[in-house]
C-alpha cells in the first residue's frame, strides 16, 4: 500500500524535529562523546556531588513548554555524566572496572536509534539472529559446549536469577552451596526465587579464598543424613575481592556425583577463558550447567548486558515460555527463538547489536590480547609492590587482573582514608575491601588501556596520601 499523504519522521510538532536538526543535535551528541573518549585519561575518574548542588543543575518544576535541546545536552554532559565514576577510565580501578571499545558503543546506538526489539521471531528475526550469534560466538570464544544455548540479560544479577530459575525448573526445589566470597546478588537472586534461609548453604573458603571441595562434599553429605535435598552448587570463575578462582573441575566432579546442577558466576572473571593463560586457571568451566558472564565488565561492552549459558538444550524454554493467545500470531516455525521465552524479559532492547559489532569489528583476537594485557597488569601491579617490602604487603597476588594489597602497619580506616584521598583527587579511582575481616586496598586492572606507569603512580600515591 502507498501513502498519498507524506508525514514527516518526527513533526516537529508532535515529539519530533525537523531532519536537518536531528542531524545537527546527533552529531553534536557524537562529537560528545568522542571528546569525553580523547580526554578521559585527563579527567577525574570518578566525581561525585551533593545531592543540593545536583538536583539544582538537573531538578526544578517539570518543564511545561518545550526547552534548549543543546543547552540540556550540555547539561547531561556536563553535570550528570560528570558526576560518575568512570569505569572506562584507564585509572579506574575499584570495584569493577567498564572498559567498554567504540564499536561496541556503536553497536548500542544503531540498536537504540532503530528503537530494536528482541523478543519474538516473527518481530524480531533479525535482532534474534545477532543475538543466537553473539551467544554462539561468546560460548566458543570460553570454549563451551556445542549445545549450549543462552540470552542476554542486563547484568550478572539478573542472568544468575535467569539460570537459577532454570536450575530450579529442571530439577526441583533444595539447598543451593555457594561461600562467603560468592557475590552477594546471589544469594539475593536465590532469595528473591523464594529459597528458604535453610536452603542457602554457605561454606567457608580455604586459604586462596576458594570453594573447599573437601567441605563441600561433607556438608552435602549431612545435610542428606538430616533430610535435605542437595540441589545446586555455586562456584564463581574470578571472585569479586581476589579475583579467586574455585576448583571448578573437582567440584564438576562432586555436582556429577550428587547429581547436583553446577553454576558458575563468571561474572566478573570468566572472560579470562577467552585467552589460553587464563582457560589454563579455569579446567572445568565448561561442565557448567549454567554460568554467567558480564560482557559489561571485562569484555568491553557498554552497560548493560550479562549472559545467562545454559548447557542443557531446551531447558531456558521449559522455564520461561509462555503461550498467551496475544503472542500466538508471532509465533514461528521449529528453529526459531523468541528470547522472550528464555528469560523474565518480555519486551527487550537488543543487547547482542554491541557485541556483534565490536566482535565483528574488532576480531576475536583483539578482545583476547585485550583480556591479557588486563591479566599482565595485575602481574605488574604486584611486582611492583614486592619491590618494595618495608611498605607494602601483597595480601593475594595478581589473579586474573585482580590484587589486593595493605600498607604495612595500617588498619581499616586508613586504608579507606588512602583510598578516598587518591580518589577524591580524581587521579585514580580505587578501593578497599575486607578479606577474613582484614582490610586490604585492591586494585582490578581490566582496562587494556591503562599503562605501566598508571599502575605505578597510583600505588606511589596512595603510599604518600
Ligand atoms: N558476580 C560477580 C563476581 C560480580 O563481580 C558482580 C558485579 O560486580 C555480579 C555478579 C553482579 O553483576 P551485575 O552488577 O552486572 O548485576
């Protein structure tokens, strides 16, 4: 059918503008956020304010009458996005940093700006097809199995609850082991899908802060001899505070025993696998039965997106499909997939645009010795500490782009106090965290574009702070 009648994209009138300043605003926004790129490794890496001074920049009476597009893009810039920690940052290192690469911010604007939709096959072939893609190339980049099947989600929070719900789908309510370095989403995630208190099972870790196979098999065993149902184990690929990795093979091992599903939160670490030095640290990742990654973090996307793997065929479907007479018409043949059938999203951007793109561009050899060079910073980090003894003791050494470290004969509080002077001063963006109720500073070195001498001025600041 033809349109006798042309409306224009977006009427100025109606919530829209006229071609020519689309164009001119959207290269404005561009020429942004490129400036923002160039000069990042010269401003703060993390900038907070009050919450006065900031709602007196962005807040006031709701705008009635439409307003200055350009003067509210500088605003948003300016104060908002300012007001940040910048986790792509090359001295961002607290917490988890997000390196995120251009094509992949790419990926994400073509996606947003064509208003993208994943849900279903018959409204999204195309969009599901990059994310089949995406999910095939991640499982072979981390060398999973063949079968494996999965769907992006918007973090390690809620992929763990999608693979959680699954587990649970497939093989029926009982306890869940995970330890006390397992992310605390986790047991929130498990909470939220209504595991009893009595159903979380928390096993202390050994001396590298690892699952202890020893204790697992043990408490399995008597909480069997009390009446309990063993259902699931929670290994985690790259803990958040150490970056330790458990014994994911032996506890393989013991799932397969107990016939027990096997989780592995990889969030933070499992990107590591993608490079033979750190699939080295990792034997065992692919028994999984589900485990998730945070392409967000070390694989160098724009917030959001997790992926939930799951290497049971079919069973992402079992749990979430849904039949309803309104959906029936996008319905397609065998083969296809609605990912509004594998998780608790529905309607859903496309988070595979950023990968596909990134991962097309860039090639996965690129995204492998970006992962090491995060890997070989952490060895630096570490190395330079241990260069000097009298003042600093390295507390767990460079694992998987993670160390932890203390100033000698300090406590708690000045360690904090360090980290909050070296932050405050927007140089470097860095943290302290608790091992075994002991404070150490930590630093996560994921970005590969942070240098030698990033590393070197930020440990000798907080020295001197
Ligand atoms: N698991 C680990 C090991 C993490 O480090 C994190 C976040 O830092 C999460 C899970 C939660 O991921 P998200 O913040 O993407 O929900």
């Amino acid at each position: 059918m033809t349109q006798d009648t042309h409306t224009p994209p977006y009427p100025p009138d109606i919530l829209g503008m006229e071609a020519e300043e689309m164009r001119r605003l959207g290269y404005r926004m561009v020429d942004l956020v490129v400036e923002n790129a160039l000069n990042r490794h010269a401003s703060p890496a993390i900038q907070a304010n009050t919450p006065e001074a900031l709602a007196q920049a962005l807040g006031g009476p709701l705008p009635e009458a439409p307003g200055d597009a350009d003067a509210a893009l500088d605003t948003l810039a300016r104060v908002a996005l300012a007001n940040m920690q910048h986790g792509d940052h090359p001295r961002y290192f607290a917490r988890v940093p997000g390196p995120a690469s251009f094509a992949a911010i790419l990926g994400e604007w073509l996606g947003t700006g064509f208003n993208t939709i994943a849900t279903s096959w018959g409204g999204g072939s195309g969009p599901s097809t990059v994310e089949l893609v995406a999910v095939r190339w991640l499982a072979e980049m981390l060398g999973l199995p063949e079968a494996t099947e999965g769907v992006l989600l918007s973090g390690g929070s809620l992929a763990s609850l999608t693979a959680f719900a699954t587990a649970r789908a497939e093989m029926g309510p009982g306890t869940a082991y995970f330890t006390d370095q397992t992310h605390s989403s986790l047991p929130r995630d498990l909470r939220l899908l209504g595991w009893a208190a009595d159903e979380l099972h928390m096993l202390p870790v050994d001396a590298g802060y690892r699952m202890d196979p020893a204790r697992l098999a043990a408490a399995i065993q008597a909480d069997r001899a009390r009446g309990r149902t063993p259902r699931m184990v929670i290994a985690t690929a790259g803990t958040t505070n150490t970056g330790a990795i458990d014994p994911l093979d032996e506890i393989a091992e013991i799932c397969a025993a107990h016939d027990l599903w096997l989780h592995v939160d990889g969030a933070y670490g499992a990107p590591a696998a993608i490079t033979a030095q750190g699939r080295a640290l990792m034997p065992g990742l692919a028994r999984a039965d589900s485990l998730v990654i945070d392409p967000h973090k070390w694989l160098f996307q724009p917030y959001d997106v997790g992926a939930c793997f799951v290497t049971r065929p079919g069973a992402l479907e079992r749990t979430f499909a849904m039949n309803p007479e309104y959906l029936r018409d996008v319905k397609t043949a065998p083969g296809t997939v609605n990912f509004g059938d594998r998780s608790p999203e529905l309607s859903r951007r496309s988070r595979a645009l950023k990968l596909w793109m990134s991962l097309t561009t860039y090639g996965a050899g690129r995204f492998r010795a970006a992962v090491a060079r995060g890997i070989a910073n952490a060895e630096f980090a570490e190395n330079y500490l241990r260069q000097n003894p009298a003042r600093w003791q390295v507390v767990t050494p460079a694992q998987i782009g993670v160390v932890t470290f203390a100033l000698v004969g300090a406590d708690a509080a000045e360690h904090a106090r360090r980290a909050k002077v070296v932050s405050d001063t927007g140089y470097a963006a860095v943290t302290s965290t608790l091992l075994n109720g002991v404070s150490v500073l930590r630093l996560c070195t994921i970005n590969p574009l942070t240098t030698e001498d990033d590393i070197r001025q930020t440990i000798d600041r907080l020295g001197a702070a």
